[in-house]
C-alpha cells in the first residue's frame, strides 16, 4: 500500500515512495528519477496530500491549498426502462456487445435551458426471460437452456457534467489511520441544483423519448442516488497554466515538484460528458513521453 511521496528538501525534488507492506506492515522506500502517481482519482490525492514535507506541510505541490478539491464524477441519477410490443419474432443472446448511445444535444453550440453544460443518454434493450427467479437445480438449467420470452425492454441512463465546485472536496482524517496506519479519507460531496435541474430535464426528455417511439410501461425517475455510487470520479489535482488556480501544468507535471507527474482522473478540470479513461490513458502516454525527453535533456 503506498503511503507517501518521499521529497527531499536539499534536492528539491522527490526522491522515490513509502509503501507499507499489507500482510508484515514493514514499510519499505523504494527510490526514482521520476515519479507518475496513477492510484485512481481518490487515492492519487490521498497519497499526494498525505506526503508531507518541512516544504509541502499541506501536500506534496499543494502551495495554493486547492489540492483536493472540485472532486466531480458523472451524473447517473435519471434512470428509466420502457417495453415494446413488436419484433417478438427477435432474440438478442448472448453478452449484449454494445449500446446505443445518444450525444450531449443541451447546450452544445449555446445556452438554452436553466442548467449549465449538458448529458449524454445510454440505451439499451433485451428481450425479458419470463418466469421465476428464484430456481435451483433442474428447473434452473431447463430454464437458461429453453427461456421463455416475454416483451421488449429498453433500459437508458443519463451521463451528465457535474460542474466543479470548490466545496466539493476530499481531506485526510486527523483523528483516524486504517489498519495500515495511513490517515483515513473523508469524503465531502454533494448534488448541486445545477445537477439537480439537468436531471429533471432528462427525466422529461427520456420519457419524451420513450412516448415518440412508442413504448409502453414508460418509468423514468431521478433515483436521487448520491455522488459516488456510480462510477468516472475526477479532479483534486487540476491541471492548469496559472500555479496560483492549479497545481500540475500541461504536461501533468506538478507546478512545484517537477519529478512527479500526475495522470489519472485526479488531473481533470472537468468530466464533459463522455467515458473519461481513453482521456486518461492518452494523458498519460504524452506525460511519459515528455518525462523521459526532459529526463534525457537532465531537466528532470
């Protein structure tokens, strides 16, 4: 389990990581030229603000003091499933490859309704297996082998932008350590009424959505479930060109530790409204690419 980011104060620069050992709890330092912390978004910044140092007693690189915050993830609050009463002489089987997806369409070229930026719709649709669920033994295995169809049903959730906000943070426990005696997370995040406008507005669009299409059975809902039970969390460690408002440059590169690098989802600004780990993923091959130049020109 990482621990910390060891930073050498005559150096300047990070020096290597503290692990802890989860089965002996020995803690071991392992030592490098250059760092990338790529834990997920919520450890990244746990890991960064728990590297303290007599020069970063708030953090490794958090000067500004906005390590932490504007944590965002994606809205899925609005879920809705509608049935169909035709193509019963069709069967989808198998692992469903894929889904049918619908872009961001409010506020794409200006602002047009009373939220700000926009959703994304996921869909997708599978014929129902009729009968009971709860089935052991031979009568389970008649089942999966010979089911028998009922209706058409399509299933769509909302992907939507939760705008960042300062409030919207993470810190470290003062008071409590996990069983590995790293400070234990606290997490402060909530729905704002931006997000609450945007999902009403999709509850409204999807159920117009269904009714045009000709479903029936239409259940659309804000399943007013809380930030976090979901999935795509971002920020903490923004990117950004001013030091004073983030805290690692365009080349994810932190402002004031030029030998770390952070990649993840910790360095979003902001989640837009598509699945963010190809974005990660690129991120992180042009920081590498970048490290190993500045590396290579001793600049590191």
């Amino acid at each position: 389990m990482v621990e910390s980011i060891l930073y050498d104060d005559q150096k300047g620069k990070a020096i290597g990581v503290r692990v802890i050992d989860r089965l002996t709890q020995e803690s071991i330092e392992f030592y490098a030229k250059i760092i990338f912390v790529n834990a997920s978004t919520i450890n990244s910044n746990a890991i960064l603000l728990n590297s303290t140092s007599s020069r970063f007693p708030n953090g490794l690189g958090n000067d500004n003091g906005l390590m932490g915050k504007y944590i965002t993830c994606h809205n899925y609050r609005g879920k809705g499933y509608a049935t169909f009463e035709g193509f019963l002489d069709q069967v989808n089987l198998g692992r469903n490859p894929g889904h049918a997806y619908v872009p961001r369409f409010r506020n794409v070229y200006s602002q047009e309704t009373d939220f700000l930026r926009g959703y994304a719709i996921g869909m997708s649709a599978s014929r129902q297996i009729e009968g009971s669920g709860d089935l052991v033994g031979d009568a389970l295995r008649e089942k999966l082998l010979k089911p028998s169809y009922g209706m058409w049903g399509m299933a769509a959730w909302m992907q939507g932008e939760m705008v960042p906000e300062e409030s919207n943070h993470l810190r470290l426990s003062k008071d409590e350590k996990d069983k590995y005696g790293i400070p234990k997370l606290i997490l402060s995040v909530e729905w704002k009424e931006n997000d609450n406008k945007m999902t009403r507005d999709f509850v409204e669009q999807q159920t117009e959505m269904y009714e045009r299409m000709g479903f029936k059975n239409i259940k659309v809902e804000d399943t007013g479930a809380p930030p976090g039970s979901d999935i795509h969390e971002m920020g903490g460690v923004r990117m950004g060109k001013d030091p004073k408002t983030s805290l690692l440059n365009g080349f994810n590169q932190l402002h004031a530790c030029k030998n770390v690098f952070v990649s993840d989802g910790a360095c979003m600004t902001s989640g837009s409204t598509q699945n963010p780990t190809l974005t990660f993923m690129t991120l992180t091959a042009r920081a590498a690419n970048y490290a190993v130049e500045e590396l290579n020109k001793l600049n590191l």
